[in-house]
C-alpha cells in the first residue's frame, strides 16, 4: 500500500469531481498515474480517496488479485 496527500491541483480536482462535476475521472487518474510512473510503481492498482481537513489522502493498493463480481 502507498498513501501520500493531495496536491493542491489534485484536491481541486477531487473536490470537483466529489461536488458532483463530470468528466474529471480521467484528468484524476492521469495525475494518479503520473505519480505512481515518477515513484517507480507499476501494475494494476486500486485507488481510493480519504478526506483529510481540507485535503485528501490518497491510497493506493495493489489489485493484482482483484476479480470484479
């Protein structure tokens, strides 16, 4: 598991993205992914978002073994 904090851009987004705004997903996973490529960290992953104060945590889990129902 990998966690960090939001940037300021990344909980703008999110902050959107949670108001109800569409169309903000891919921006979001692109910035997630760009952060994951800049620490080395490849495959399949799972991410969530926990509000933290006036940010977001953002957790980041393997999902190799994750088969949707």
């Amino acid at each position: 598991m990998v966690r960090w904090m939001a940037d300021e851009e990344l909980t703008a987004l999110l902050q959107r993205y949670y108001g109800g705004e569409g169309g903000l997903w891919s921006m979001i996973r692109e910035r997630i992914a760009a952060e994951l490529q800049r620490r080395g960290i490849e495959g399949a992953r799972h991410i969530r978002f926990r509000r933290r104060g006036d940010g977001y945590e953002v957790i980041i889990e393997d999902a190799s073994g994750y088969e949707p129902e």
